[in-house]
C-alpha cells in the first residue's frame, strides 16, 4: 500500500465516524494502525520490528 493509498483509507473511515465511542472503537483502531503504518511505526497486529523502540 502506498502512503496516498494509506491516506485515503484514513479519509474514508474518518468518513464513517459516527462520534458514539463505542460504536467507533473499530474504525477508530483500523486509523490509528494506518497511521502507525505512515509514521513507520509497527502496528499491533503486525510482525515487523518497531523502528520507534527498536524492540
């Protein structure tokens, strides 16, 4: 995935939001693994090594 095609996953779920906290913890996750993924950060659910604490 490039980091256009990133951004514009982030914009369509930011779309979906519907500001219940609870009913938006899903979408909310899948932005914040997408930005990590921007950032060069490891998400969760990934096996790469994180480059912000070298674990």
């Amino acid at each position: 995935m490039t980091a256009e095609q990133i951004e514009q996953e982030i914009s369509s779920l930011e779309g979906q939001l519907s500001g219940d906290m609870f009913k938006d913890m899903e979408i909310r996750d899948k932005i914040h693994n997408l930005k990590m993924q921007l950032s060069g950060t490891k998400p969760m659910n990934q096996t790469i090594e994180c480059v912000g604490c070298g674990s």
